[in-house]
C-alpha cells in the first residue's frame, strides 16, 4: 500500500496553493503527474486514476509551497530592519539560513524522488550558504529502493523478453539504491557478471511536474525578494537531471571517458553491454571495490589514503583541463577503489550520466585561470574574468578556488592570514544578495558543473587526509598539459610528440619550483615573525626579572 502523507498544517501563510492546484491540474491533463513515490509498485498510479494522481501532484506542489512561503516570510521579517553591514544581521542571517535547511531537509524526505535529487545537487554547491550544504548534505545516503515487482516490469518491458533467457541469477535485493534508480546484480549466461542500473517507472511525468513546480517557485521568490535570484540553479539542475534519465546518453558517456583513459592504468570504467542497454536500463560489467572515502578499508588493504586522494585529483583534473569532458556527480558512491592494478589500486568511475562538455574556448581560457591564480598575476586573472563576463566581480575568483584575496601577500599553499581574514570579513559585510545573485547569473554556465565538481572532490580527500596542497599541484600540472598542443601519438613525428611533453614537464617543473619558493619565502617569514615574539617575550621575561631583582635587592631590612 502507498502511503499517503498528512498535509502538514501550519498556522503560517499557504501562497499561491490554488494557482498550483490550477498548474497542476493542466499538467495532469497533459499526461503529467503519475506518480507520487518510487517507495513500492503499488505508490505508481496508472493513468486512469485521474483523481488520484490530481490530487497526489496537488498535494506535492502545495507541500513545496507551503515550504517555501514559510522561509520567505521567515527571510523577510527576521532581517528586517537591521543594518546589512551590521553583525546582529550576520548572526540572524546565519540563524535563518539554518531554520530554512531544515525546512527544505523536511520537504525532501517527504516529497522524495526529484527533490532528494535537488537536495543533493544543492548540498554540492561551494556557492550556497553552508548552513545548507551541511544540512542538506544528508540525503545524500536517503533513498528507498523500488520492489522488485516494479523493477521487474521495467525490465521485461525495455529488454522484451523472459529474464530466464538471459540471466542465470538476478538478485532481487539491489546493491545501491539511488533517487532515480537502483542497480541489482546478475550473472549473464555466459556467466560474465554484471550490474544492471534499472529506472524507477514513471520518472520522465514524475520529473515534468517537479521541475515545473521547482521552476515556479524560484521565479515567485524572485518576484517576493527581488534581490533572491535561483533560476540558475533550478535551470542547471533541469538540465543535470534530463541527461541523468537518458541511459543511453550514460553508456556514451562511459565510453567516451573508458577512451580518454585508456593509457591510464588508474582508472577503471565498466564495460557496457549495449544489447541490454535501454534508455531506462544499462547493464555494465560488474567491478568489485569500496567507496573512495572508505579509510578504513585502504589501510586494512595496506593502500595509502593520501595516494587515493592524488590519484583522484589528477584523474579529475585531466578530465577538466585536458579532456574537457567532465563527469558531473563525484560523490563517494560513483568512484571505488579496487584493490588491483600496477600500482597496489586502481579507482573504478561509475555512474556517467551527468557530463559537462566544455567549449574548447573556455577550456583554454580555464586553464589560463589557474596559470594565472598560481602566478599571482592579477592582471591576467581581471582580464579573465571580463572574458568570463564576471566583470569587476573578477577579485572573488582566487577566493572562489584558492581560498585567498586577490591582494593576499600570503602563498598560495599557506591560506590567509589573520588580517586578511579580518578585512575580508569586513567587505562581505558589505556585499548584498543583490551582489551575489548577480555573480552567480553572470557566471558561465560551465562555472556551476566545475565549481560542484570541485566541491565534491574537496570533500572527498579531506576525509581521506590529504590537504589541499594535493588538489593545487594536481590543477597546476594539468593546467599546464591543457594549454600544450594536442597532439596524436600515432600520426605526429615521435621526436615532435616527446619535445612537446618535455616542454609541457619543464613549465610544470618551473611552476612548482615557484610554489615552493613561494612555500620556503613563507615559512622564512613566519620563523622570523616567531623570533620576533620569542625575542619581544624574552624582553619583558627579563625586564620582570630584574625588576623584582631591584625591588628585592633594594628593600628595606
């Protein structure tokens, strides 16, 4: 049985809930809507349940509005009144920002499906705030599997015959679950071992009415807080997850990215078996291996975290500036480390259905970016960002990458100091909504899919224990391979090929020599500053001394 969820009542405002009713409705009419939940076969509703599935869309649509209205009343009044660059407003900006998390946690994990799909996209992003990422970020684990009766019929229906005639087991029990689809495993009768990735049923109506409603509400919030602009992000997730529900497009992808590394014995990418591969199923070659982020078993298996998290950046990073084919969802459970290969582990890449192809213009020009950000060139770093179309917003790319102020005397390896800290504080304050949705929409759109990628991988080798000392070489050296000549090893001349790639070696050697120049320059200076205290410490030490010395040599008997 589907469990219909209670409307929850709330003495707060129901905005606009007659006019998604009305939406709703038309969107049903149109063969919209069909179903409420992938939770079990009986939660998809055939389309002569009108009714029902009315009444399902409009309870879903009215539970987001409800949701929502509630955070732009509660943004409205809870910083009304109270100056921008003030501190009171920081704090009650925060507050707000963490009570609107929850909320938006609550109407995922009642709404399930495309809006725990929103949950994660959002909680990936570095440009929201954190009190969202970090609540948001546990639905990143929640998702309910599908039975088997429901998967069953996708099956039979997409491979068009008797599973008997092609598996000689099919696991009934998924071995992951995700928001969109579950993957079981099974022996094929050749007996090669595969995964079977199966879409939920009825997700292409399901994703029409949600995104219609997602879409709906960021303009309405637009319209209510002028200055709180989301369509970007509604926009970038619409696309992410139509390519998502495309296997077809995913077994492309995979082979395209198993072709760009197919000299990199690091990298492993399941083989697809296109004869049972369908828009709503891929069947893979089944590879064994634990989540990237699982320390525990690398050392059980003598594999070194911090090699794990090397590997991963360079493999990411010539997918970024080399390749220029990006694999857009890198979180812990689509990259495994399997313990085989020349060097003790291999990484296993899975799940290629969000990719981003960068305009090759762009690519360069990205690859230009963080020359220039290691350099410290300021110049070219302003001229970038007017080429991005970012315009006097350009002083927030170092920030946005590497962590430091576009005028910050500190090296790039070593973060911030403490005074720089204090006036970057002091000009956020200074920034409004206005300015921070204005940076995001003038962003180019292949910003978003770099800037989610890099955000997942950030996270990843910090929990592996790696700084982030390992993900700068790692950018720096591909960025470099990015802006040297492509070249084809079976028709350039051999003597060309390996003068390209001593060229492209030595900028890299040279480049990292800055960086450690740069490192040793700031480690020289915070040994002196050190001298410096112990010194000025040592002083009032011995002026104590030799004061309480007088004053007990010179006292009366």
């Amino acid at each position: 049985m589907s469990k219909i969820l209670k409307f929850p009542a709330k003495s707060g405002v129901y905005l606009l809930i007659a006019a998604t009713a009305t939406a709703t409705a038309t969107a049903t009419a149109a063969g919209v809507g069909l179903q409420f939940s992938p939770n079990s076969a009986d939660s998809f509703l055939t389309s002569s349940s009108k009714f029902a599935t009315l009444f399902h869309g409009v309870l879903r649509s009215s539970r987001a509005i409800s949701t929502i209205a509630c955070t732009v009343v509660d943004y409205k009044y809870s910083l009304h009144g109270l100056p921008l660059d003030s501190d009171d407003y920081l704090r009650v900006l925060s507050e707000v920002h963490l009570r609107s998390a929850k909320r938006i946690l609550k109407l995922c994990e009642a709404n399930k499906g495309f809006y725990v799909k929103a949950g994660q996209f959002v909680a990936a992003l570095r440009q929201v705030p954190k009190e969202y990422s970090s609540t948001l970020s546990s639905l990143q684990d929640q998702a309910v599997p599908c039975h088997f009766k429901a998967i069953k019929q996708v099956l039979i229906s997409n491979l068009g015959q008797d599973l008997s005639e092609i598996f000689l087991s099919l696991d009934e029990q998924p071995i992951a679950a995700a928001s969109i689809a579950q993957v079981h495993h099974g022996i094929l009768k050749d007996h090669k071992e595969v995964a079977i990735k199966v879409q939920y049923p009825g997700l292409e109506d399901l994703m029409k009415l949600d995104t219609s409603t997602m879409s709906f509400l960021s303009k309405s919030i637009a319209w209510l807080l002028p200055e709180y602009r989301f369509q970007w992000l509604v926009s970038e997730f619409v696309e992410a997850i139509s390519l998502e529900l495309d296997f077809i497009q995913e077994a492309r992808n995979s082979e395209r990215t198993a072709k760009n590394f197919k000299n990199n014995d690091m990298v492993r990418v399941p083989h697809v078996f296109w004869e049972l591969t369908t828009t709503q199923v891929l069947t893979m070659e089944f590879c064994r291996g634990h989540k990237v982020d699982d320390v525990e078993f690398l050392k059980e298996m003598g594999i070194n975290p911090i090699k794990v998290a090397k590997a991963l950046m360079e493999v990411f990073a010539e997918m970024i500036f080399v390749h220029g084919f990006i694999h857009g969802d890198p979180h812990p459970g689509n990259i495994l480390v399997s313990p085989e290969g020349r060097n003790g582990f291999c990484l296993v890449l899975l799940d290629h259905g969000i990719y981003r192809q960068l305009d090759e213009g762009f690519r360069i020009d990205y690859c230009e970016l963080w020359k220039a950000l290691i350099l410290l060139d300021t110049n070219k770093i302003q001229q970038l960002g007017e080429r991005f179309g970012v315009g006097k917003y350009f002083k927030y790319l170092p920030l946005i990458f590497t962590g430091r102020t576009i005028d910050s005397k500190s090296t790039l390896l070593g973060g911030m100091s403490i005074e720089e800290k204090r006036n970057l504080k002091q000009e956020l304050k200074s920034l409004k909504m206005e300015d921070i949705s204005s940076f995001m929409e003038s962003l180019p759109s292949e910003f978003s899919r770099i800037l989610r990628t890099d955000g997942l991988l950030r996270s990843i080798i910090s929990r592996l224990g790696a700084s982030q000392r390992v993900r700068l070489l790692a950018y720096a050296k591909y960025a470099l391979y990015g802006l040297s000549p492509k070249l084809n090893p079976q028709s350039d001349y051999g003597v060309k090929v390996v003068l390209s790639r001593l060229k492209t070696n030595v900028s890299y050697l040279q480049l990292r020599l800055v960086l450690e120049i740069l490192e040793l320059l700031s480690l020289i200076e915070n040994v002196r500053h050190f001298l410096r205290v112990l010194s000025k410490r040592f002083v009032v030490a011995m002026r104590r001394i030799l004061t309480l010395t007088l004053s007990i040599e010179f006292k009366p008997n």
